[in-house]
C-alpha cells in the first residue's frame, strides 16, 4: 500500500545507485524540441518524442523515471491523459486492492486525497517534489504497488513494456476530456504564473484540442497507443472508458477486480461490498471530505479541483455545434479501423 508519505531514508552509497540526469542535458535538449504556448499563458508545452510535455512537467523528471524506474511483475501501474477520470481510478483501484486490510468505514481513502494513495512515476516518484533519496523508500514499498503515470505508451520505461506488470488505462471521450482541461488548467497556470493570466476563448483553445496540443497529447496518439496494446496483451492491458464506468459501474469494477487478481468472491457480491465501493469512491462522497477540500498537491494542483461535475455530455455546454463535428471528423479519421470509439451525442 503507498500510503506512507515518502521519506529521506536513502544513505550515501544508495543515492549512489540512481542515475541522475544532467541538467545542462535537459536545456541542450530542450532546445531542439519544438515548442507552442499552453493556453494562450506565457508558459510552453514542449514536444518530446511525439508528446507535448506541458509546463508543470520538468522534463529532466521524465529522462530520470524513464533511466531508473524497474518494474516489478507486480506492479499495477495506470495511465491516463489528464482529465479522463485518473482521480476516480486511482480512487477505485486503491480500495478494491486494499479492501481486506481497511474496511470502508476506515479507509485510507477517508483522510487522503486519492493522488496521495497512487503516487504518479514522473512526478511524485522521480519529481522536485521529493528528494531522489526517497526513491530509496519508493523501492521498499510492499508488492502490489499502485503507481501512475500520464506519459504515452511509447515513451514508457523498457521495463514495464518487458515485466509482468500491469497496466490500467482509463479513458474519456475527447470532449469532455477538453472541457475538464479547460476548466482545470487555468487554476495551475494561475498558480505558477500568478493572477494576471487571462482564460483563453474557447475557439482558441478548440483549435489546439483540434490540433493535438495538449498536455500529453495529441489525445488520438496516446488513446490508440494504449488502445492497440491492450489488444495484443488483453492480460497486460486493461482499457476503460470513463463513459462505461459511469454507466454500468459494478460490471466494471468486477472487470478490474479480476484483472488485478483479486476477484469478488461471490459472499462480497451478496454483501453489498461492489456497491459500497462505489458509494465511497463517488464524486459526491469524495468532494465533502475534508482531505479534499483544501490544501495543494504538487505546489500548483489544488486538490478540489480534481473533483468538479463528473458528468458525461458537460462538452455540450461548451462547444458549438460545427467544433463538434470537426471533432467528430477528427475522431473517425484517427480511429480509423482501431476498432476504438466514443459516443458523440449531438447537441
Ligand atoms: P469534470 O471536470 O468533467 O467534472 P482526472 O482525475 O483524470 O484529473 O479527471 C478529472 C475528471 O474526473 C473531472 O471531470 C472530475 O470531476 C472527474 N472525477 C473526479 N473524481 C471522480 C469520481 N469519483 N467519479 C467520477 N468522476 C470523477
């Protein structure tokens, strides 16, 4: 379970271990890569290896997750672009894995926000905001960890690609996963850049959704990565839609109950326990605890902010009807024989 704050419990000749990254490296690196502004705000997502790296990601973290980072068969890692329901996920798979350690009157979950039960990789484990002793820590951490991470398949480290590790992908029909952008975004550009940051318009930032440049995008790339994965490792890969969670909740958590190993026996199903999982880990429940209310996660990510409306259609609220049949066009094309696709209610 990763519920112990990491500590500074590396000694010398174990920081010695991890290989560091340089970071005359990172700013050589950096500029050679290309380069657009994020949100209309003077900050700039940077396109490494196909994907658009957005500000609050140090790319020096990435090289150091992708140069130390070694799966464990165990391990269950999820991935996710930003905003298709990660929170939710992470909330879930940490109750489900742990549910015979903690009943639910006293999970974790009740006085931690689900980002501090689910550590992200490029981040928490291998970001600023812990010392890289405390990756010492991270390695001690008890099988099964639960980790998470938002780079694309493609940029992963070899090792979850060659391990018996899984992986729990969670996806979001690229609409609403645009309006969760637009509504999240601002707040952490505000946090760094500070009150004068002005909202883009809607087009603007449509044209970059159209365009692929968000943060870790574009969406089609990083959704058919995970996408086609899952196909030829259905053991490996599990894919989730945000939509099916919603819609038929308990089908789904007995899916990936299963798939990490740790099905409902048929007492759990008959005393209610899929449902009190869902009860705990709903929107509603989680956005009146007082854990996640106030406070900041990663010095930018207020942590209310990740529990908004948690409503499948918001999209319809923002976007015109011809920006959603771009978008549409958009979809079929990239989908294209994937066998992938989300329903598009028209306005
Ligand atoms: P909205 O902005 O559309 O409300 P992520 O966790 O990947 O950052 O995604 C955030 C989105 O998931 C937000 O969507 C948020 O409200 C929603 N969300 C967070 N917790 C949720 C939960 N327990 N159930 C359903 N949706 C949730």
């Amino acid at each position: 379970m990763n519920m112990e704050p990491l500590k500074n419990t590396m000694n010398k000749s174990q920081t010695q271990e991890v290989v560091l990254v340089d970071e005359e490296e990172v700013q050589e690196l950096k500029k050679s890569l290309p380069k657009a502004t994020f949100m209309g705000s003077n900050l700039q997502l940077v396109k490494f290896e196909g994907f658009w790296c957005p500000p609050s990601l140090n790319l020096k973290n990435v090289l150091m997750f992708r140069r130390n980072f070694h799966a464990r068969d165990t391990d269950l890692i999820i991935a996710s672009l930003p905003k298709t329901g990660t929170t939710w996920l992470k909330a879930l798979l940490f109750v489900i894995v742990n549910r015979f350690h903690h009943k639910i009157d006293d999970s974790p979950l009740l006085t931690h926000h689900p980002h501090e039960l689910v550590y992200r990789l490029e981040k928490d484990i291998y970001g600023e905001a812990f010392t890289y002793p405390s990756l010492h820590h991270f390695n001690e951490l008890p099988s099964p960890r639960l980790l998470h991470t938002h780079l694309p398949y493609a940029s992963l480290p070899k090792s979850i690609k060659t391990s018996q590790c899984r992986i729990l992908y969670i996806s979001r029909n690229p609409l609403d996963t645009y309006v969760s952008q637009l509504n999240f975004y601002p707040n952490v550009i505000k946090k760094q850049m500070g009150e004068d940051f002005q909202l883009p318009c809607v087009e603007d930032f449509f044209e970059d959704c159209y365009e692929g440049r968000v943060p870790y995008g574009p969406f089609f790339d990083h959704v058919v990565g995970y996408w086609n994965q899952s196909l030829e490792k259905s053991e490996k890969v599990l894919f989730l839609k945000y939509e099916d969670l919603k819609d038929d909740a308990i089908s789904h958590l007995k899916r990936l109950a299963k798939f990490v190993g740790m099905p409902f026996s048929s007492k759990e199903e008959s005393d209610g326990v899929i449902q009190n999982i869902i009860d705990l880990c709903s929107i509603n429940n989680l956005k009146q605890l007082e854990v996640n209310k106030n406070g900041v996660l990663n010095k930018f990510f207020e942590k209310n902010t990740f529990f908004r409306k948690g409503e499948v259609g918001d999209w319809t609220n923002f976007f015109t009807p011809s920006m959603v049949e771009k978008m549409n066009k958009l979809m079929e094309e990239q989908l294209w024989g994937t066998g992938l696709s989300y329903k598009l209610l028209s306005h």
